[in-house]
C-alpha cells in the first residue's frame, strides 16, 4: 500500500513537472537584459525579454517581439537550449504513458506484476532524463544571457522550467525507488519451493497413519 501511494505521488508530481518544462519550452520570457536601470531602459527602448525562440522589446507604450529564425547565427546556449528542451518535452510523453500503465490501480487484462515494474522503472528513468535536460538549459541559459548582453531579472518562464525539473527529479525518484526490483525467476523458484514442501509434508503423513495402523494389527 504505501509503494502505490509513492508510485501515485510520483507519477503526479511527474506530470506536473513534465507540463511545466512544456509551458517553459513554448514561452520566451526566460530573462530580461539590461545594461541601466529599469525606467532608463524602458525610455531608451532597451529592456529585452529573450528566451528560446524570439527576443521582445519592451517599452513605456511598445511590447515588440522578433523572432529568432537565424539558426546558424544563433549562440550556442540557445541552440543547446532549443533541443534539450524538445526533447524532454517529447520523451515526457512516452515516459507519462508508462507511469500511468505501472500504477497500481489500473489493470490491462492479466497483466502480470513484473511487466508493471519494468513499465515503471522505465517510465522514471525518462523521467529523470527529462529533468536533466531541462536542468542543463535553465542553469545554463540565464548564465550565457548574462555573458553576452546583460543580465537584469529572471522571467517567469525560467522559474517554470526550474519547478518542472525539480518534480520530474523528485517524482522519477519516486517511482524508480518504489518500484519492485526482485527479479520474476527469483520469486518463482521461491513458490516453487514452498510448493516443493507443503507436498513433502503432505505426502507424510498418508505414510505415518499407515504406520500406525500397521502396528495397531500386529498389536492385536
């Protein structure tokens, strides 16, 4: 009971997770750059949300975005940042699938145990590749904002994809630690083996009582 409450807990704290990192994926205010204050930049038309995909200018009357289609031109902790972050947006779906199949509280026909173990070891190590994909490119692209213009503040997709890799770690965590790692050949041999003597043990005592009788007979 308390490995399906943990493999619950887990596979929820996943998800949100998962959603997170995609939420700060599709958005572009990761950081806002200046090189002056705030009021200064905004009168000289030079405070700047970037994030991934475009860079917005931002002004007293003025929110203009221009989107970043120069590929080749791009630095390099935007383009890491733009195919980490891809990815663990598409594996956290195959990776939630597999969570979802391993709980505990949902059955596919006869499903056996052992298939739901490895379904959900699976399904948390995708999970933990997500949230070290997403670490990578939240640490590292504030770090090469500031490098290259200025660093102001932190916007609030950054702090999403930093939540988001927080619960896929901790909920990957979760249900791998959770899960039953005993080998299925290993729990049958063991079956067998108390099958092996429950039939010892009943097939001595036809032989005790035969035993008995056979010497109650020569008593009389």
């Amino acid at each position: 009971m308390a490995n399906a409450c943990i493999q619950l807990s887990g596979f929820l704290l996943s998800t949100l997770g998962w959603i997170s990192i995609v939420i700060a994926t599709s958005t572009n205010d990761w950081v806002t750059m200046c090189k002056y204050g705030l009021n200064t930049c905004k009168k000289m038309d030079e405070l700047v949300s970037k994030g991934p995909w475009a860079e917005c200018v931002i002004s007293t009357a003025l929110y203009h975005c221009v989107s970043l289609t120069q590929i080749l031109e791009l630095p390099a902790f935007i383009q890491t940042t733009r195919a980490l972050m891809i990815i663990g947006s598409l594996l956290g779906l195959p990776a939630g699938g597999m969570l979802l199949m391993a709980m505990p509280c949902i059955s596919l026909g006869n499903e056996a145990k052992s298939s739901k173990n490895k379904f959900a070891i699976l399904g948390g190590v995708l999970m933990l590749v997500v949230a070290m994909c997403a670490m990578v490119c939240t640490i590292w692209f504030p770090i090469g904002a500031n490098r290259e213009h200025g660093l102001m503040a932190f916007g609030y997709s950054l702090y999403t994809g930093w939540v988001g890799t927080v619960f896929c770690l901790v909920g990957g965590l979760m249900v791998v630690c959770s899960s039953d790692s005993s080998s299925p050949s290993s729990r049958s041999y063991q079956d067998n083996n108390h099958f092996y003597y429950s039939k010892q043990g009943g097939g001595n005592l036809p032989a005790a009582s035969s035993s008995n009788n056979h010497a109650k007979s020569a008593h009389v």
